[in-house]
C-alpha cells in the first residue's frame, strides 16, 4: 500500500527519469511503441483481474455445490493465464524490458522502486496516524453543540439570486471521507457548507486508504493544498506487484489445465505504468485519520464539522425557498441543497426513497458506521442483519475480520497489494505504510455472528479462529487444504485486542430511484456501498 512521496510526472525526479530514457533512444517512436506495447499488456491483464475475479466472488456467493464451484474457479483462473502476463516481480521486469527491445525499459522501474523505509520515516507516519487518532476522538476542528445560536444555517434562506456575498448552501450529512470531500469540493466553489455528524466521538472507523491515480486527481482539481499534503502524508503502493494468488495447495479437474501450489500468483497487475503514462499520480496508501485532519485543516474552514448530529428528517419548502432539516435532538437547519453522505444506512436516504422506518438502524457510535468498542460490534451485528431487509441491503454472504499490525512484512520489496483465494473464504493484505500491514480475512458464513467472550482458557478467540481457517500445516483447514505461510505471519504479527469483525453488506444499483430527487442528492456508500476491494479511494 511504498516510498513516501506521490509519484506524477511534473516532478523533477521523474522529469530527469524520462529524459535519460528518450536520450537512450535513437527516436521518440521507439518509446511510444513500447509505452504502446506496456498499456496492451496492463490492458489485458486489468481485463483478466477483473473477469476472474468477478468470476470468483460470484461463485462464492451462490450456495452452489462446493464443486462446481472449485471447478469453476479453475477454469477462471485458466482462463486468466491465457492473457498476456502484466508487471511482475523484481528479476522478471527487467526481462520483461528487455523482450520489449531495450534494457532501458526497465530504468523507470528500477528508479522508482520502493526503497525501504527509514526508522524515521516508520515513525512519522505511525506517530502521525496516532496523533491524528487523538484529535478525531478529542474533535479538534469540530463545532461545538453549545455555540452561540449565529451558524448561517439557523437562517431559512429566502428567495434570492446566487451571488458571491449569498452563495448556495449546502448541508452534508455525514462526516467520513465522502462527506468531507464533498463538503471540500462545495467550498472549493465558494458555497457555505455544515456538515453533520451523527457520532457521538469523532474517531474514524477502518484501517489505511489507497487512493487510486484517478482519485488523486479529483482531489487535485478539488484543493491543490489538500493534494499536496495527501501526497507527503502518503506512501506509495503502485511501485509493486499487486494481484491474485492461490492461497492452498489446488490440484486439477479431471486432469486439464494447471496445477496450483499455495501462494502461485493467478494474476498479476500493474498501476504505475499506466499511470504515469496517463499522467496521474502513482497510488498511494493514507491512514483514514490523516486524510480526515487534512480535509478539516486545509480543506474546510475550522467549525464545519457538527458532531452528535443525526438527522431525523427533512422537508422541501418549494422552489427557491430551500430545505428544511430537522436533527434528532431538536435542532432545525435550513440550506438550499441536502447532501447524504451518511454510509450505507443512510438516514437521508431512508426518507428520500421512503423506506422502512429503522432502515437507517440504530447507528454505530463511531463515524463512518463503524463501532468504536467490542461490545457495540456485536449489538452491531445483529442489528444490521435487522436493518438490512428494511434498507433494501443484501448481506455478501461474507464476514470480515481486519486489522493493522506493525510488522515488516516478509514480501514487502516485491508486492504491495495480494488476494490469498480459497474456496470459501480469502485472506487480503496490503502494505500500510510506516511498516504495517494492513489485512482482511473474509469467511463466508449466515450473518450476525459473533466470536466467542475471551476466557483465561482461551484468550484469544478471534485470532484461534483465523489461524485454523487459514491453518499452514497439515491437517489444513475444514476443508483440508493447507494454506500459504503469509497469512500466518500477519496474523501472529497482530494481538487478539486489534481484531475487528463486521458483516459486510452491499447494494443494489439504484438504477429505478436514483441518486437525487428534488434539493437532496446522496453519494458514497449511501447511494452505491460495495466491497472494500472494489473502491478506489
């Protein structure tokens, strides 16, 4: 998730890379045929990620027969080795230049290369991903609610012309990464914005983000300021191998096509070269709670941010005449434009497309919907399976164990990002930066589970769950396969008390009600909620 700056072409660093490329060349048509040849190879291999991977998830989640879905699983990772391989490890690139007709291919690999981090640079960035923690949970930059009565948005707007002095006003609700930005993006243009958060402690829920290349440049148009800190705060995942392995020891269906061993990649990908092609940022990784203090300090002005906020309901006053909100303690507001930002259960969007009353569920403390302590996660659980069906939510069929833990991960020089698939369940990592791996392990399983109390006989439940379910030694797992050693090393790499499970859920296409109706709009996970490995940030 690698070095400590963006990667874009306008920097001087790579400036001088290109140049001593095209010096190499006899003609600039010799490089645009390669970067032509490089973008055909990413192409295909991005193509075969994707159906392989769509291929597999949609298997999982249907209650078919395990065997035909382990046959086909080897038929969609078959079908992923028929395309051209994408960048792969260290030693190969430099093949891989060379087929391509000159070893100087491989100077823009070899320059940006993740160089191991510093002592001092682990401890930037885990200090300031603490330091950031700390002023979430204390509401530095937040509003408080005993204020002197004088917010704009106490005002009902009337009917006027949209002027620099009386711009549009904009109320988000929600204060995660989507409201923020949104809520950045509205001030960028010189509107008045509020923004209210339902948490009752501003701590973000979720471990690091990759912002992908196409995200970076969003918040560049949006606030330069806030991009160039983005980029310093960042680490650089798109300088290694990202993709899919197999994660056990997988044989072949009636003798036809490849034979698997544990942690044999099924698919490769790239994202630098493609980027820097396009002229994009490289991807980078940012803890959620750095990416929060940079929205609030130089995105937004100081105040914005109302916690303990909820909305309970809205109402149009007509043409002109604005929108009316109403929060839960009483609390009315008045803007032109309603914005929910406010995660997959929605308040906003309960009453815009007029759900079920308890479809927007009994909230989460902690923002973005997460639980901020053991036992709201497990209220949490069973509240959602209750919240679902009232929301028009569908479970994934898949619970999710995450965590970040500090450790220098074995593979760390040669991949950033890696899928360990089996047949029902899957273990993803991805560097964190500042020498920490973030994780995930998905099992598929009936929602509204919960892990066992630690005891003095089993203190560690969770982590005693995960080791068996991605067990390395022989017996294997319930399904008797052993699987690849990595997962057992990030795994005893992280104590029992970092461990957090949730249901995941997702949704439907809104394709019928939309994302907009009238002054009120919603977006993020209110208006398209998917699986963490979908998002770009």
């Amino acid at each position: 998730m690698a070095t400590s700056i963006f990667l874009d072409v306008s920097h001087p660093f790579l400036q001088e890379v290109f140049n001593k490329r095209i010096k190499a060349r006899k003609n600039r048509n010799e490089v645009k045929m390669i970067a032509l040849k490089r973008r055909s190879s990413c192409y295909h291999s991005t193509i075969s990620f994707t159906v392989v991977f769509s291929l597999l998830l949609f298997f999982t989640r249907t209650t078919w027969h395990p065997t035909i879905r382990q046959t086909t699983t080897i038929f969609a990772a078959a079908f992923s080795t028929s395309l051209p391989p994408p960048l792969r490890s260290a030693s190969k690139r430099q093949k891989n230049a060379g087929a391509l007709g000159s070893t100087t291919e491989s100077v823009v690999e070899n320059e940006t290369r993740r160089k191991p981090e510093t002592k001092t640079r682990v401890h930037q960035v885990r200090d300031r991903c603490k330091a950031a923690s700390l002023d979430a949970a204390n509401a530095i930059g937040c509003a408080s609610q005993t204020s002197d009565g004088k917010e704009w948005w106490r005002t009902p707007p009337t009917e006027r012309s949209i002027t620099l002095d009386d711009p549009i006003r904009v109320l988000v609700a929600g204060g995660g990464v989507a409201g923020l930005v949104v809520a950045a993006a509205c001030h960028s243009k010189q509107m008045k914005v509020a923004i209210f958060e339902q948490a009752s402690s501003y701590a973000p829920y979720g471990g690091p983000i990759q912002i992908q290349s196409n995200a970076l440049r969003a918040l560049e148009k949006i606030n330069p300021r806030v991009y160039q800190e983005i980029r310093e705060a960042g680490t650089v995942t798109a300088d290694r191998v990202s993709g899919l392995k197999i994660g056990y020891k997988k044989g072949v269906f009636l003798g036809l096509g490849k034979f698997y061993n544990k942690g044999d990649w099924l698919v490769q990908f790239d994202t630098l070269i493609p980027a820097l092609q396009a002229g994009l940022p490289a991807t980078v990784v940012v803890d959620r709670p750095v990416i929060q203090q940079i929205l609030l300090n130089h995105g937004l002005p100081e105040g914005t941010v109302r916690i303990k906020s909820r909305i309970a309901n809205y109402e149009e006053l007509g043409q002109g005449k604005g929108i009316k909100v109403t929060l839960e303690d009483g609390t009315v507001a008045y803007a032109d434009v309603l914005i929910g930002a406010d995660g997959i259960w929605s308040s906003v969007r309960r009453i815009m497309h007029n759900l079920q009353k308890g479809a927007d569920g009994f909230a989460a403390s902690g923002a973005a919907g997460g639980a901020l302590n053991e036992a709201e996660a497990r209220r949490m659980a069973k509240d959602s399976v209750l919240m679902a069906n009232g929301a028009n939510r569908r479970y994934s069929q898949f619970t999710c164990y995450a965590a970040l833990c500090e450790h220098r991960a074995s593979n760390i020089e040669d991949v950033s990002y890696q899928i360990l698939l089996g047949k029902d369940k899957y273990f993803v990592s991805t560097d964190g930066g500042g020498e920490r791996q973030q994780w995930f392990a998905l099992i598929r399983e009936e929602a509204g589970g919960v892990d066992p109390e630690p005891t003095s006989e089993n203190p560690t439940p969770k982590l005693n769950r995960l080791l068996y379910e991605f067990n390395n030694k022989e017996p294997g797992d319930q399904n008797g396969d052993v699987w690849d050693s990595f997962a057992h090393e990030l795994l005893l790499a992280t104590p029992e008390q970092n461990i957090k499970r949730r249901d995941l859920y997702d949704g439907s296409p809104l394709l019928l009600k939309g994302w907009a109706k009238g002054q009120v709009a919603i977006c993020g996970d209110a208006a398209h909620p998917m699986m963490p490995n979908l998002g770009q940030g």
